[in-house]
C-alpha cells in the first residue's frame, strides 16, 4: 500500500547581499524601491545594477567613506550561478556612486524643468526634491548639491536642446517659463 507523502519543501537558495551607501542614497532607495530589501533581476534598473557589479572592476578606486546604512538585495541560485556571490568593497562603492549618480541627474533635471528662473527658485525646486524623498542636511548637505549643479547645469541645459522624437528641433526654453516683461 502506497503512502501519501507530502510534497517536499522548495529550498530557497538565494543569497542575499548587504550593500554599504550613503544615507541620502539609502533614502532614494527606499523611495523608489519600496523597501531597503529587493530580489534582484535583470527585469529592474536597481536589481540589474547589483547583478552587473558583481564582476570584477579593477578601474575603481577605493574611497575612505564609511556607510552606516545598508540595501540589502537577495541574489536568486541562477544568477549566482553565473556571475558569483561576492560584491567586493569596490563594487559595493561603485553601486553607491552609481545610484548617486542617478540621484543627483534626477534632482538637477527636476530643477531644470521646474524652476528656470533665479538661483532662489532652484534652491526651493531643490528642497522641494529632497523633501519627497525625506533627504535632509544630515543625509547631504544642500550646499554640496548646489555647487555641483552650478558646475553641470550649463551642460544639462545643452543636452535638454535636442531634436524631438517628431524631427523638430525642441529646446529647452520651449518648456521653461521665461521672465516676464514688465509693461510701461
């Protein structure tokens, strides 16, 4: 007589990876990921990030910036399989300054489009930012933020004067309010 055994359990083989970053990446993260916890795929920009940095990238230079915050991403038997369990110290920076990066374009770019006008509308354009993502001075210091968009701003500017997906050619002062003319 045959017995019904159960089913035996599926085993999860995922790793999962502690990633050190900087406070205000670690509160970008949360915003656009939903959580400081994620399961890595190519499917996503952040998941696929962290299966690409698990290759060897002898370019990077370590920095002596120590991160008490940590995005944790849980790397599926399959991907490990090919790429490998370790993120070294280099590759853990190199995500940091990646997201970073992606950060500061976002915020600069939102600066741009929103508030073209005077030095006082970027700041507020930029505290408006960092309050939706709950970054403040303790994260990353504003001052730090505005000098580095000063230094890329006239380069953003250039890249948003392109041509449209309709073949015109579409500059930025098309979608940005201009100083009003003051009428005598």
């Amino acid at each position: 007589m045959a017995q019904n055994l159960p089913d035996p359990p599926i085993v999860n083989l995922s790793v999962t990876q502690n990633i050190p970053v900087a406070n205000h990446v670690y509160k970008y993260l949360l915003a656009i990921c939903g959580s400081d916890h994620i399961e890595a795929s190519r499917s996503t920009y952040i998941g696929s990030l962290i299966l690409s940095i698990q290759g060897r990238n002898y370019d990077v230079r370590i920095k002596k910036t120590q991160f008490t915050k940590f995005f944790r991403a849980d790397i599926n038997e399959c991907y490990y399989e090919k790429t490998g369990l370790v993120i070294t110290k280099e590759n853990a920076q190199l995500f940091n300054d990646q997201i970073d990066q992606k950060f500061r374009d976002e915020l600069y770019r939102n600066m741009l489009i929103n508030d073209h006008l005077t030095e006082t509308l970027f700041l507020k354009s930029m505290r408006r930012f960092l309050d939706l993502y709950q970054i403040n001075e303790d994260d990353i210091k504003l001052e730090t933020l505005y000098r580095d968009f000063k230094r890329k701003k006239d380069r953003l500017i250039s890249n948003f004067n392109t041509i449209s997906a309709s073949g015109t050619n579409c500059e930025v002062s098309q979608f940005v309010p201009q100083k009003k003319q003051n009428k005598l």
